[in-house]
C-alpha cells in the first residue's frame, strides 16, 4: 500500500517545475534546417546565372537596336552616317566634320550612350565589314573581336 504523501519541500513547488521544460532546438533540427537552406540556395544559383547571361545578351541587343534607329535618323537627315571618327558621338551632339548643321536635330538623336552590359562602350565602324552602311556591335563578355556563346560579339542586325 503506497501513500500519496509529500514532503514539505514538493508542496510548494509547482507541477510545472516539475518537469523539465524543452526551450529551443536540439542540434539535429538546426542541422537539418540548415541543409534545406543550402539546398535550396543551390537550386536558385543554379536557374538563375544562366538567365543573366542571357539577359545581358538580349540587353545588347536591344541597345544595338535602340542605336541604330537614332542612326537612321541621323542618315536622313543629314543624308550620310556618321563616320567612323565621328563615332556615335555623332548621335548627341553635331559632329565638326558635318559639313551643315542647319539639319542636325535640335538636341541630338539621344540624350545618352549607353555602355554594354559589361561596362564598355559599342563599337561603331563606317563603312562596315560587308562595304557600304555601319557596323554597331558590342564585344559580348570578354570585350575581345570574335568569341563564342557569351563572349561573341553581338553585331547590329
């Protein structure tokens, strides 16, 4: 026969004292937790480098795009390119080689050049390599001529 007595210390110590509370994780949860996060992280910088490569890449063209039409702009009004000295320059401000500036557009064909992707200024070439007209290109992500995949020149169309 057993008894339900308690001594006069456990009377006045609560039920919740009692018992050993767990505060926290243990180190196998917090492991666990910090395997998913790398995990995770791996798969989003895996799907993600790629597309900015690529984006850069549809970025230069459409900066190339962008350039070309203020070149065609400029070539009707003033019934030429500019030439290769000139530069894209041209596009900003009236070159000291046009011969009149009375059919240079107030306030030029853009307010800005842009650089590439990568931080360089695009080329431009007049006459071009395939005779009369321009070249307008960027040197894609290793800024040398040729390359291939990312580091391609990327050539107006």
């Amino acid at each position: 026969m057993t008894t339900d007595i308690e001594s006069p210390g456990e009377a006045s110590v609560p039920e919740s004292k009692k018992r050993k509370k767990r505060n926290g994780f243990t180190l196998v949860e917090l492991m666990v937790v910090i395997f998913i996060l790398g995990l995770l992280t791996t798969i989003v910088v895996i799907n993600v480098l790629p597309s900015q490569d690529r984006a850069m890449v549809e970025k230069a063209r459409a900066d190339i795009a962008t350039l070309g039409q203020a070149l065609e702009m400029y070539r009707l009004d003033n019934l030429g390119y500019p030439s290769s000295s000139d530069g894209l320059q041209a596009l900003i401000a009236a070159p000291a080689s046009l011969s009149t500036t009375a059919r240079y557009r107030q306030g030029g064909y853009i307010k800005k050049l842009p650089d590439d992707p990568w931080g360089r200024p695009y080329q431009y070439d007049n006459p071009g390599r395939q005779g009369p007209g321009y070249d307008l290109y960027s040197l894609g992500a290793d800024g040398a001529p040729g390359g291939e995949d990312d580091n391609a020149d990327i050539y107006a169309e």
